[in-house]
C-alpha cells in the first residue's frame, strides 16, 4: 500500500515539474484548473476547449487532476444525497447496486 502511494505521489511531483517546465504560456495553469476546464468542456461536448485545457499540462497531471475531481465530486453527491460514495459512483455510472 505504501509503495502504491510513493508511486502515485513520485508520478503527481514529475507531472508538476514538466508542468512548470513546459514554457508553453505565459500563464500557467495548475492541474485542478486544467481538470475543471477539461471535465466541463467534455460535459458541454465542446471539443476546442477541451483541445485546450488538455495542452495546459502534462497528460499524467491531468489525468491526476480529473481523478481527484471525480473523486471529490462522488464523495460531495454522496454527502448531499446521504448515501456512500461507492452507491453514487455506481448510480452515476449507471451501474446496479452492489
């Protein structure tokens, strides 16, 4: 378990130092900011923006950045709603009950 979260964290850190090493913009987006633009842009079906948000940072910081955005939303339904994450995660998906 441990060795997962030291990869996991060891991925997040080179994700974030090619992010700010990228020289792509003069301003720099951070991973959450590329996340949101990216997942809303996918909602609204909106394929020039989510061209964009993806080239504000690394692919890996990405994918970083909408995974702890889903998992933040899960856990905020599941509050909203009283249920369990793992109960709104399935429903969003569409998934029977487990």
């Amino acid at each position: 378990m441990l060795g997962r979260v030291r990869k996991s964290c060891a991925r997040f850190l080179n994700a974030v130092r090619a992010d700010l090493g990228n020289g792509r913009d003069k301003r720099t987006h951070n991973l959450f900011e590329a996340a949101a633009a990216y997942v809303s842009a996918c909602a609204e079906d909106d394929q020039d923006r989510i061209d964009e948000a993806a080239g504000w940072v690394s692919p890996e910081a990405l994918s970083f950045g909408v995974n702890e955005l889903a998992c933040r939303a899960v856990i905020a339904l599941a509050r909203e709603r009283d249920e369990s994450p793992g109960t709104v995660a399935r429903a969003l998906l569409g998934l029977p009950a487990g």
